[in-house]
C-alpha cells in the first residue's frame, strides 16, 4: 500500500507540474505556427502605440493577425500574469482573471480584391468577460480549438495601476568614451503611495528603448534613497547606444514603386518586391527626420481596407559590407517587421558572388522601419549592435519607457505601479543638432 501511496503522489505531482512546465516554456513576442502572420497588438485607433492599459479603465487594446491557411478557425484567448523577469506569477487564473479564463475570437474575414488568400482575425482586448484584474505583465496567449498547448502566438501586454511617481531625463553621458554615441537616462521613484519596507528588495526598475526587450536595462539600484524618494544617476546601468534614425520602406501600394524600392515582378498570383541594396551608415553624418523608431503599420494607397483587403509580396533586402567582406558576427535584418530578429527569415546569408548579404520576407502593404544588426551571443541572452551597420549618435531621436514594479511583503507576484514614457529630444533646445 506504501508503494502505491508514493506511486499515485509522484503522479500527482508530475500532473501539476506539467502545467508550469508548460507556462515556462512559452516565449514572450513568439508565434509558433508559420502560417500567422501579420500579428499587430497595440492601442485602440493608435497602430504604434505600445499595449499598455490602466487597471479598472476603458483603455483598449486592438489585435489583428492573419492565417495564411484560410477557412475558418476556433481561436482563442487567454491571459498570463508574469513577474517583471517574464516568469510566470505562481497564482491561479482565478487570481488574475475577471470573468471567464478564455475567450473565443469572433471577428474574422476572408481577404478579398488581394491575390494572396488569408483569413483575417481581429479582437478588442480587455473583453468585459475576459480581462485582467490585477496589475503586472501579462501574456496574451492566442490558441487553437480551446486547447491552451495549441499555443499559435503570444504577445506582451502591461496592465499598470499608477501608484509611484517618476520624474525623468536624458542626458548626454560624462564618459568620454560614449560621449557622442549613447543617451543616459537619470530618473527618480517616488513611493509615497507605497507601502515601502525594503526599496532595494520590493522595487524592480526596467527600461525599455524604442518598445524593444533584447537590449533592456533591468535589475536597477538606487544610487540615492531619501525618505520616499529613489534616485537613480549612473554612468553605467541606464545608458543606450543611441543608433540612428531607422531606415524605411513605404509598401502601402505595390503599382506604385516608391523610392527605396529598386524593381518588382508581377506574377498572375503572387509579387515579388526587391528593395535597393542598402550599405553600412556608420560612416555617414547624423541627420534627423521623423521615423516609427523601428515599427511598421498596415495601410494601403488604393483606398482600401488594409486589414483584409491589403496584398501580400515577397520582399528581397540585401545589404553591402564594407569592401565587400562578410563580417565575423551574424547580420539581421531588425525592427518589429522581424519581431526584431527572433524570426527565422531575420538571419541574412552572405551571397559570395555578389559581395553582398541577402534575405527574403512575407510581408503585407504597409509602412515600415528597420535596421540591419550584428548578433551578439545567443538566447535570451543575445543581443544586436548597430555599431558597424549604422552608426551611433547621442543626437537621435529615441522614446524611452520606464516601468516600475512593487512587490508587497508577503506577496506573490510583482505589481506594475508606473509606467513613464519620454522622448530623447524633450527638453532638448532647438538646434542642438
């Protein structure tokens, strides 16, 4: 009887295990099926507007994706509270979840006028039925047939409840070695709001630059703590490569071939757009001028809807080393068209014959930034330098994001209490460039 007691509790154990398992094992930003496409979440009205909502608000968020397969399709939704490391919050869905745990998306429509056959899937989340009642990160979990390890794609989203303060600016660095190429970020916390024991073990700072996760500054120390005030004023912990303005490419009608575009091929079922062959920046002058800061949206010239009527092409990038040698390092074609190098098609092979590197994407009628980028080190980990493929320069224009999370005594997940936004050119004196 002993043996089978320890027998039946070692399954039991597994069995609660495997769902965890599970949960640690779901990328933030992934998409597990090739045939979703097109995944854009963002504010309601406001395609380049991160997805962050108030908690207890009326903020919405718009999700939009395509199904290259067509037909119809049982899709569902759930939500995922996280700490601010993006593991999973040991809680109940009942925990954090108003209403019901799924959801099913409604919305859809087959393409129509466009050569490429989808079917379009649209949602507005929170759903009164559906929404998150605390606040922290969250993923967006899309699935198939009401089955959560059919798992098609995940997505970020932070929910915050504004309960601190943060004052905040960038600043040029003293360092004479970045100087001219970084952006530093000096902030303060107020916690007045907060029931404050230990700052340094209850307080997480992270900084996000231009929406991106693979370069964030995390695991923040105050360098000054008076009374409800942190500061925060380093040379090291929240300083940027600043890049450059993003290069673009204007796809919103494919009949009308725009300037970055160097030829297209019409077939009777497909396109095939081929971009101008870029080369390295980093040797070129600063200039400013207005760009997504690596985003894209969807729209189309032609007056029509960008959602289910807009076309797809396969786009041909390919960029020129210096003297044509390829560098020591991988290059990646990076920005949000790429889900900033996590997809397959963002690793560029190098062409011997031609002297250049060379990928191809899917890509649908639309307004585009990107970047090519040298990867450095790999997983999670892995990190992209623009260093020798654009250039660094202190006067770019940037958008930075400062979230701030608490945990509570006692308290089993990590709140998100603030969520700051600043431009790198705020305060800045006309001319300074």
């Amino acid at each position: 009887m002993k043996c089978i007691s320890i027998g039946f509790m070692v399954m039991v154990s597994l069995c609660l295990l495997a769902p965890q398992a599970s949960l640690v094992a779901q990328e933030p930003d992934e998409i597990y099926y090739s045939n979703i496409q097109n995944v854009k979440l963002h504010l309601a009205g406001n395609p380049l507007g991160y997805p962050v909502i108030r908690l207890g608000s009326s903020d919405q968020l718009e999700l939009h994706f395509d199904d290259r397969e067509g037909g119809t399709k049982a899709y569902s939704y759930t939500w995922q509270l996280c700490n601010a490391d993006w593991t999973p919050a040991v809680l109940s869905p009942m925990d954090y979840i108003r209403g019901f745990t799924q959801q099913r998306i409604i919305t859809y429509r087959a393409s129509s006028v466009a050569l490429t056959r989808y079917t379009h899937y649209q949602q507005v989340v929170p759903d009164r039925n559906c929404a998150p009642s605390r606040s922290g990160n969250y993923l967006l979990k899309v699935f198939l047939n009401g089955d959560p390890s059919r798992l098609a794609f995940t997505r970020r989203v932070l929910v915050v409840e504004e309960k601190a303060a943060v004052s905040v600016q960038v600043q040029q660095p003293f360092n004479n070695q970045v100087f001219t190429t970084h952006q530093k970020l000096v902030f303060t916390v107020n916690t007045r709001q907060l029931n404050m024991v230990n700052a340094m073990q209850q307080v997480t700072v992270a900084i996000l630059q231009n929406n991106r996760w693979d370069n964030r500054k995390s695991g923040l120390r105050p360098t000054f703590m008076r009374q409800n005030q942190l500061e925060y004023n380093t040379e090291q912990d929240a300083v940027f490569a600043a890049g450059k303005e993003w290069r673009w490419l204007d796809l919103r009608s494919f009949r009308l071939q725009t300037d970055r575009v160097d030829s297209a091929v019409y077939k009777s079922g497909a396109t095939n757009v081929y971009v101008t062959t870029d080369a390295d920046r980093s040797p070129l002058r600063f200039v400013y001028y207005r760009d997504a800061n690596g985003m894209f949206y969807n729209e189309t010239l032609d007056g029509m809807n960008p959602y289910w009527q807009g076309d797809y092409a396969t786009v041909y990038f390919s960029f020129r080393p210096p003297a044509g040698m390829p560098f020591k390092k991988d290059l990646y074609l990076f920005g949000e068209l790429t889900n900033y190098g996590r997809d397959s098609q963002s690793k560029m092979v190098f062409n011997q014959e031609r002297g250049v590197y060379e990928t191809s994407i899917w890509l649908k009628q639309g307004y585009y930034d990107y970047a090519y980028a040298l990867k450095e080190g790999e997983g999670a980990a892995a990190t992209f330098d623009f260093g020798r493929t654009e250039g660094n320069y202190w006067e770019t224009e940037n958008n930075y994001t400062i979230l701030v999370y608490y945990r509570s005594l006692g308290g089993r997940s990590d709140e998100l209490v603030s969520v700051t936004k600043i431009n790198s050119l705020a305060g800045r004196p006309r001319g300074a460039f």
